[in-house]
C-alpha cells in the first residue's frame, strides 16, 4: 500500500496595511476551505501571513512595532481558523509574527495537525535584509531590525502520516536547511514566503527572482528526496511587487503543481510519501555515501576564509 498525503500552498495575494487579521483570517478559512473540496489534509499558508509585510516599513517604538505581533496563538483574531481546520480535521502550517512572553521577537510558522493539536512551532533560522533605515531603497527590509534569528536548529516532526520539517523563505536559499532536515529523514518540508521581485542591493538579480525561488527548492528537494510545499504572499502590497509560484516539489525535483495567479489561490498535489525512498535509498543514501569529516568548514566557519590562497601562489 502506498503512503500517500494530499497537501495544499494557500497562497495569498497582496494584505493591504490597513486589513484587519479578521479580514486575512477570513480569506484563509477560504482558502481551507477550497482545499479541503479538493481533499487536501494539509495547508501551508505563507510567512507573516496575518498582515502586510510590515517589515518594509521603518516604525519606531515598542508599542507601534509590537503591534505587528501575535501574543498568542491562537489568538482572539486567530481562533476562528483553529476551529474550522479542527472541525474540516484539515491540518495547517501557519506564519506570523511571534512576541513571547519573555518578550522575543520571531518570525514563526506554527505547525498544527487535523485534530488541532500543536505540533511544533519553528521560528526563522536566516534572517535576511537590514537593521538601520536606508532610504536610498524603493522599500526598506527591515527584518533584521524587528527579529531575532530563531535559537533552535531544523527540526523534523512526525506527523501527517509522515516525517515533516519547516523553513521560512529566506531559509530556503541555504542548502544546510534541506540536509539538516535530510539527516533527520525528513519527507515533506513546508515553506511560506514573501519575496519581492526588486533587490535593491542588485536589482540585476530581479528578473531572476521566480527562477532563484524554484532552483534552490527544486535542488533541496532533490538532494534530499523529500518533497516541498511553498506558500507565497504574492502580488503587488502597497506598492511593492512580491513573486507568487506557489508549488509543491516531488523528490525528483520536479515542480508538480504551481500557482497559475498572483492572488488567493490555491495549489493542491497528491504526495507518494514513499517516493522519498527512491533517492534517499539509492543516489543519496547518506550512510553509504556522505563524507561529513571532509565537510567539517561548514560548521566551522561562517564567512569565506582564503587564508590558502598565499599557499598556493607559492
Ligand atoms: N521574507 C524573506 O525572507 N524574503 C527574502 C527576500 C530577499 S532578501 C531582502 C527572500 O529570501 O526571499
């Protein structure tokens, strides 16, 4: 018999910066709603889902800035999505922005199963963009100025049948997110992303933007066996243009459903979980073939070292 899950990118266009999380919320039961139709038992919805991607605004105090966060969750905004995923026994992969008690600031994604129960919370691991005001931008990305980097490593969870890890946008440029997953036997990853078409460090790279999204999925996808389900914010938000492309990637690397529209949209696939065993049994059975005490540079350093270049030149 084969294991197989159906999942579900809630993708969603733009949040203007005035909608209350009533409102967003109310759009993602919708989209829960169309997923479920589509016998879909599992629902990722994008990064910082509840608002507009504030972080391309400079905001000064506690007060103003904190308002941007969820202190609970669920909360009184977010409760009413809780209770229809539990009573649709539909399970969902939700991003916001996280105040802790103790007064932490993350960029989460909470991880919760068709019963509505808690499976994990995993909080941003790369924190992209800057910390100080930079008005030679179009848009500021502030994400350095309101989160800290989440403490803990990648995780992976049973649940949902299967084995499943998160990562939230930016964490999926870096190969070491997939493989730390990996050697945890990771068989789905659930992602949410809000990417701007623009970069202004090197506005170059802007055309680029929807192929870097599904290159670098494609290739942790691959490298690992496991399969990805990314959720976008997509569209223009108040101005700024943001990559829609929702997808869900097999572990063969091959994009097998993607959003049509830069809007509330969603993208369902039929997952054969023990389709991960064909890569991570053959060309990639880690046990057999990895060299972890060649790879040792990678926990060891952080920047680039050229210390041996002077070697060489001899
Ligand atoms: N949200 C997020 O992490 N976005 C970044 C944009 C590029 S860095 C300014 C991303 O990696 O998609």
């Amino acid at each position: 018999m084969t294991r197989e899950l159906t999942v579900a990118a809630g993708q969603l266009g733009p949040v203007a910066r005035d909608e209350s999380r009533a409102s967003v919320v109310e759009r993602l039961i919708s989209l829960l709603h169309t997923a479920h139709h589509r016998r879909a038992e599992l629902v990722v919805f994008p990064e910082l889902a509840l608002t507009t991607f504030f972080p391309r605004y400079w905001e000064e105090g506690p007060e103003v800035i904190d308002a941007w966060f969820e202190t609970e969750m669920p909360g009184p905004a977010t409760k009413p999505l809780f209770d229809e995923a539990a009573h649709l026994g539909v399970g969902f992969c939700l991003g916001y922005a996280e105040l802790t008690p103790d007064g932490h600031h993350y960029n989460s994604q909470i991880l919760v199963e068709r019963d509505g129960r808690e499976v994990a919370r995993f909080r941003k691991i790369h924190i992209p963009g800057h910390e100080d005001h930079e008005p030679w931008r179009r848009f500021q990305h502030l994400e350095r100025r309101y989160f800290e980097p989440g403490p803990d490593p990648f995780g992976v969870w049973p649940a949902f049948g299967t084995r499943v890890g998160m990562m939230i946008c930016n964490d999926r440029r870096w190969p070491e997110t997939y493989r730390v997953m990996g050697l945890q036997g990771v068989e789905l990853i659930c992602c949410g992303y809000n990417t701007p078409v623009h970069y202004a460090p090197d506005p170059s790279q802007d055309i680029l933007a929807p192929f870097h999204n599904q290159l670098v999925m494609q290739a942790g996808a691959y490298q690992n066996g496991t399969w990805v389900v990314a959720a976008a914010k997509g569209g223009v938000e108040d101005g700024v243009d943001s990559i829609a492309q929702s997808c869900v990637i097999a572990p063969s690397g091959q994009v097998v459903a993607q959003a049509f529209t830069a809007g509330d949209e969603v993208v369902v696939a039929t997952c054969d979980l023990d389709w991960c065993q064909r890569y991570t049994t053959t060309i990639f059975d880690f046990d057999r073939y990895r060299r972890p005490e060649i790879y040792t540079r990678i926990t060891a350093q952080r920047g680039v070292d050229r210390a041996g270049d002077e070697q060489a030149r001899r």
